[in-house]
C-alpha cells in the first residue's frame, strides 16, 4: 500500500477540508474560493500542518 499527502485548506474555525493531492491544486482551489491558508495531512494521517499562506496577492511557504 502506498501512503501519500493529501493537501487541503483551512476554514475559519482553523478545521481542515481535504481538496486534492497536489500542493498546486489545492493552492488554485484557495485562490479560487477565497481561502488564505494551505495544510497537509501526511500520509493520510490525523496530525495536520500549515504548509502554505496566502499574504496579500502571493503564496509564502511557511517553516515549521
């Protein structure tokens, strides 16, 4: 069995919703529906991070 991410975004309550396998995917979906926030739940995991955040127009990649 092969484990993989699975990106998603963060609503206002700070709770993830998986979108898409893709960074580039789920970062297009935020854009497109008004969210500024990007996690990553690896390997289909229940630990959750901020991968991404949107700061005025541009994607910064966040540092853990």
């Amino acid at each position: 069995m092969k484990w993989h991410n699975i990106y998603g975004v963060l609503d206002s309550d700070d709770c993830h919703i998986d979108i898409s396998n893709s960074l580039k995917g789920t970062k297009r979906y935020a854009t497109l529906h008004g969210y500024n926030k990007v996690s990553v739940r690896y390997n289909c995991g229940y630990n959750v991070s901020i991968v991404a955040e949107k700061l005025d127009t541009k994607w910064k990649e966040v540092q853990e």
